[in-house]
C-alpha cells in the first residue's frame, strides 16, 4: 500500500494533489494566525442583535436623506416656477425701457399724471437673477390713484411694490360757477365742494432672470448655465 502511494506521489496528479493540500494547510495557517478568534466568524446571537441594529440604523439614515432630496426637489421645482413668472429678458424685452413704458401706459389708461417717474437701477441676486426698481410718485385723485394701483397690479410679468406710502393731500375746493343768487335756505346744496387727492410715492421692483452664458454656449459649444 505503500509502495502505491509513493508511486501515485510520484505522478502528475499526486503532485497537484500533495501541492493543493499545502496550499489548503498553508490558507487555514494564514487565517487562524491573523483572525484572532475563529468564534468571530461563528453565527450567534449577539453579533445577530448587532448587525440587525446597524441595518435599522442605516435604514433610518436612507429615509432622512430620502426627505432631503423630496425638499430639494420641491425648492428647485418651486424655483422654475418662480423663474416663469419672472422678468426673462429673452422673452419680455429690456426691464431699463421697457418696465418704464408700461408704468406709463398704466398710468394714461386711468388719466393720471405721474409727477416722478425714476429710472431704472438694477442690483444682483445671482449670476441669473437680479432686482430692477423704479420710483414713481404722483398726487392725484383718490379714484385715479387707485384706479392706477390696480392696473399696476395686473401688469404681466407681475410688478411688485418694493415700498409705498399714501397720505392725504390738501383737500381742493371747488367754487360754484352758477350765477344764481345764494340764500341763506339750508336746504340748498353748498356752493362749494371738496375732492379728495392722494400723494402716492413708492418704489417698484420686479425680478428679472437674464442667465450668463459661458464662453463655451457664446462659442455654440454648449448652452447657457
């Protein structure tokens, strides 16, 4: 039997099976010299408890990040929103000409005379974004000046008032022209009459969204930012 066996070392497959079996020896060697404790690589129920612990824990961690990507999703949705109702340049003109034009095309529909009308001064927000404002002021009636308001308000894109003060004016009296002798019956209606004005100063402001485009997008290499 021995004889055998030597003989079967001796071939190829005794070779590849005494060099497997070192290989096998030198591997379980190699493992129980750096793994420490074999037991660790042992299913029980404390490491169970542990691994269940970290996956709830990384499970908790998935949802909030979760939720946070929702918000960013719903602030860059909110913010396309926002950005259709702006000022476009592309779409809606200049702001500088064209946002004084339609304060004073508001103000003509309604027949009011704007004692003060600014220019237009713009200021960042960011790279695609900024202010422009415009003071107006006028003293009018109390009709006119509201009839006025309004049509600022239904201006598209929409016009904001950044700030705005009204106070009374003086109150004008108007004589009675009839040539009618006046008696002293207190049933007869004054001779005078009185209007209402109202001094209107503010400021108005709207968003315009103007995006910078990169060297590449004015190249025709890539679009705007």
């Amino acid at each position: 039997m021995k004889q055998e066996f030597k003989a079967f070392l001796k071939t190829s497959k005794g070779k590849l099976l005494v060099s497997c079996g070192a290989l096998l020896l030198s591997w379980i060697f190699l493992l129980i010299q750096f793994s420490g404790n074999l037991s660790a690589w042992l299913p029980n129920e404390s490491r169970k408890a542990a691994m269940n612990k970290d996956i709830r824990k990384y499970k908790a961690e998935r949802q909030v990040q979760e939720a946070k990507l929702k918000e960013i999703d719903a602030l860059r949705k909110r913010y396309k929103e926002n950005i259709a109702n702006c000022w476009q340049v592309r779409r809606d003109g200049d702001p500088a000409v064209l946002l004084r034009q339609k304060v004073e095309t508001a103000a003509k529909e309604v027949e009011l005379s704007l004692e003060n009308i600014g220019s237009v001064r713009t200021s960042n927000i960011n790279n695609d974004l900024y202010f422009a404002e415009m003071d107006v002021s006028t003293s009018a009636s109390f009709e006119s000046v509201i009839r006025f308001l309004g049509k600022i308000r239904d201006l598209k894109p929409a016009v904001s008032w950044r700030r705005i003060t009204m106070n009374l004016a003086f109150q004008r009296f108007r004589q009675n022209t009839s040539t009618t002798v006046r008696t002293t019956n207190l049933a007869t209606p004054s001779s005078t009459s009185t209007e209402t004005r109202l001094m209107l100063n503010g400021t108005l402001r709207i968003i315009v969204y103007d995006p910078q485009e990169s060297t590449d997008s004015k190249n025709g290499k890539g679009g705007s930012l």
